[in-house]
C-alpha cells in the first residue's frame, strides 16, 4: 500500500510564501516524499535551475568569506609605543590591575588604592593593621634592627612587599619569604572615620576586626590563628594617622624629587615657576599661557605654596590654554601642615619659595610624587555620595 501522506521542505515553503507576498501569480507547492529526500522533477517550478535555497539572498558570510583562516589580531605595542605614556602619572594608575577594597567592595584600579597589613608592636603581643605602603622606610628600619616582629612570627614579614605576587593558600602554609599579606582598601578619611567605632570594639571571643581578614588568612588555610586573631587591633586615631603619613610621605617624594631635579632655569624642564600677578584662577591661567607649550606638559600639574586671595580654595584643575586641557591643581597651603611647609621652604634650594610651580614628571620618582599628591588630595577631599 502506497503512503500518500507528503511533506514540504522549509526552503520550499519559504519561497512560496516571498511569492504569495511579492509575485503576481503564486507558484504551486513541490511535494516531498517520505522515501526520499530529492523533489521529483515533474514537480518542479519550469524553468528553475537552482534549488528553493539558492534562490535566496545569502549570508554576506557565504557570499563575501574571509580570505584565509588568519585572525586579525591587533598589534601588541612597542617599547616606542608606552615611551611616553610611563611618564604620565595618569595612564600609570589606569593601566594597574584592577583589585577589589576589602570594605566597600569597590573595583578600582590598584595604585589607587591604599595596602594594608599586619604590623606587630614591639614587645608586646597585639599587632595593628596599618597601612604599609606608607611606612615602609619605618618597616625596613625596624627590621634591621630586629624589633618588628619575633623570630618565629605566626605571620609573614610585614616589612616585605610584593604585592604583584599571586597569594595562594599553599604559599601561605609554606611562608614563601618575600610574600606579604595584604588588604586594600580606598583612600578616604570619611571611611576611615567611620570605621573609628565599629573596630575599635574587643568585646567577645574575637574582635571586630578580624571581619575584614580574608579567610585564607586565617586558619587552617593561613598562619593567622585564633590566639593572633584576638591580638589584632585597629588605632581609634587610624584617620589622624593615616593622615600624617600621607602627608609625610608627600614631603619625602617632593624633597626627592626636588634634589633629584635640583635646576630650575631650563625651559620646558622638571620645574618651572609660575608668575602669578595676583592670588586668582584667571592669574593662574595667563601664567600657564605665558609658560609656553613644550613636550608632555599635559602630565604636569600645579603646586600652589600661597593661599587664595579671595579667602576661599583653588580649584583642583584649571585650564591650561598652552595645551586646551584641564591641568590639576594642588594647594600645598591646605594638604600640608605648615610645619611641612616649613621644611619644604627651609631646604637649601629655593624651589618651594616660590608662589606657584610647574612640576613636570619626567621618570618613576616625579610620577609617584604626582600620584602621591593626587591621593593625599582625594583623602582629604573625598565625601560620600
């Protein structure tokens, strides 16, 4: 017995439906048999030469293919390329890897961020979590006079920092030398004031502190156990602190910057005054103007070493018309103490008696002192949203 039952192909029923829609006389259906997969030629459209799915418009993937089974990948830069762009303070602290703020949870970029870490007092048990990147020449004396930590410390040495080296649990159990166990988190005296109370607190079987560790710091996984878990502390002065350490490590990057790069009379240079006719953000511009243009002069920024005429505070940018860019402004008047200022302006050589200087990095010393700046900037200003 013979099957009569028949089915259509979807090209077949497609084209069928662009003629219903768009040709004047519909054709009629071709029919498909179940026994095979060909449609019979009694029963195809006269005069087609292609099939059904031919006779469509094609892919610009079919039709127009790529030559060749090569990628296009986009080229990788030069040593030329990056030249400049080391010398940019900027494209620095952008290009770093992004990490996450152990308290908000905020992923910014690395250099933006502040490191922490364990830090034992001398003589006694308890230890502070501090932050280590400003106290590193401290850290580096106190090892070398062996009073950072005992010898068998049940944490890695805080004095070390290699914070590009992955952490892994297994290097924590062995104590790789040279790793360091970080925290980081974001430069802000509103955080750090608000942390002030809820920190401070030691009562119960550990503190409160012990809720920003990371677990494979702890045990089993880290050398962090419960016995220094419960000796961990947090300074209820922590803003005050963090504070003075910024603005001490500030005033170390400038003097460096300012013995390293000791003259002032070249144009286009390091550093360059400012003639400023009176204490104004229009003032400073034509100053800027008057300076002329000259090579990565937008990676510089302003020093400000007098305060404001009208009473109130310079902007943290003003535009330069020699390069049509926004330049950033530091006020030294309001970031530093004045007895900072003093010992910047009491130094032998006469850069930070001037009004206004242009600071212009040139290698990694002037882009850290610019970044250095920028972060005591940020602490100090920062407010939350």
């Amino acid at each position: 017995m013979e099957c009569t039952r028949r089915q259509f192909s979807y090209a077949t029923w497609r084209l069928q439906v662009f003629r219903q829609l768009l040709g004047p006389s519909p054709a009629p259906p071709s029919r498909r048999y179940l026994s095979g997969s060909q449609i019979r030629a009694d029963e195809a459209p006269s005069g087609t030469t292609l099939p059904p799915s031919k006779r469509l418009p094609q892919s610009p993937l079919v039709t127009s293919p790529r030559p060749g089974p090569i990628k296009d990948r986009k080229r990788l830069p030069t040593p030329d390329d990056t030249f400049e762009l080391k010398k940019n303070p900027w494209a620095v602290a952008l290009a770093s890897p992004v990490r996450m703020c152990s308290v908000t949870g905020a992923r910014i970029p690395r250099d933006l961020l502040g490191e922490w870490g364990l830090v034992r007092k001398p003589d006694t048990e308890n230890s502070y979590l501090l932050p280590v990147d400003l106290i590193k020449d401290s850290l580096q004396a106190r090892k070398e006079t062996g009073s950072l930590v005992p010898e068998k410390a049940p944490y890695l040495d805080p004095a070390t920092i290699s914070a590009d080296t992955p952490l892994t649990a297994k290097a924590i159990r062995n104590e790789k030398p040279g790793q360091q166990l970080l925290l980081r988190m974001l430069n802000s005296l509103h955080l750090l004031k608000g942390l002030a109370r809820p920190l401070s607190k030691n009562a119960g079987k550990r503190p409160a502190i012990s809720r920003l560790l990371p677990f494979r710091w702890k045990h089993p996984l880290g050398p962090i156990t419960s016995r220094v878990e419960k000796s961990i502390l947090w300074r209820p002065d922590m803003a005050d602190h963090v504070l003075l350490q910024r603005r001490t490590d500030v005033v170390k990057k400038l003097e460096k910057a300012r013995w390293r790069y000791a003259r002032m009379d070249i144009p286009g240079g390091v550093w360059s005054v400012l003639d400023i006719q009176e204490s104004s953000t229009t003032a400073l511009a034509d100053a800027l103007e008057r300076l002329g243009s000259f090579d990565r002069m937008a990676s510089g920024a302003v020093l400000l070493l007098a305060p404001s005429g009208n009473g109130g505070s310079w902007p943290e940018t003003v535009f330069n018309p020699s390069t049509q860019s926004q330049v950033p402004v530091f006020d030294l008047t309001t970031l530093l103490s004045e007895s900072d200022l003093a010992k910047l302006r009491d130094a032998e050589a006469p850069h930070f008696r001037n009004a206004a200087l242009f600071f212009r990095p040139d290698n990694h010393l002037g882009v850290e002192t610019i970044l250095a700046l920028w972060k005591l900037q940020r602490f100090m200003t920062e407010t939350p949203s």
